[in-house]
C-alpha cells in the first residue's frame, strides 16, 4: 500500500505496510481493523488471497456482523448482510 507522509513541509509517497511501524511507535498498542460490506465481496482471486476469505466463505450465510482476527495486531469485520 501507499501512504502519504509529510517530511519538512514537502509530501512524499512511499510504499509498503506502515502498520509494523506503528507497532513499534505505540509499544505494541496498534490495532488495525478492515471493515466490508459483505455485498461487495465477491469469489475473485483479490478477495480468495486475504488470510481471512476461507473463514468468511465458511460463515457467509449469517446475518449477523463477523469479526476475524487474523494476524497479531490485525482485525476484520464485515458487517451483517442488508439485502
């Protein structure tokens, strides 16, 4: 991913994850939560490569919020299904 950081007034862009960064800058208190509308998840390879699809794919019929916590640090929630 890209992230904007401001370094002396001027504003770059940079690659990579920042979330190991910010691990380390909040002594282990970061949190990262992805949110999905479960209507916007489809069966493409994208979607099957998250470490959390297998689980979803398991459980997809609920119609209740879902939270996954599939890495340290790192939550998913999808929220319960509107159509």
């Amino acid at each position: 991913a890209d992230q904007i950081s401001k370094q002396g007034g001027t504003t770059t862009l940079r690659e990579g994850p920042f979330g190991p960064e910010l691990v380390a800058y909040t002594h282990d208190r970061y949190v990262e939560l992805d949110l999905y509308v479960p209507e916007f998840i489809e069966p493409t390879d994208n979607w099957k490569k998250q470490d959390w699809y297998v689980d979803w794919e398991a459980c997809k019929g609920t119609d209740k919020v879902t939270l996954f916590h599939p890495r340290e640090h790192g939550f998913v929630m999808i929220f319960a299904r509107t159509l």
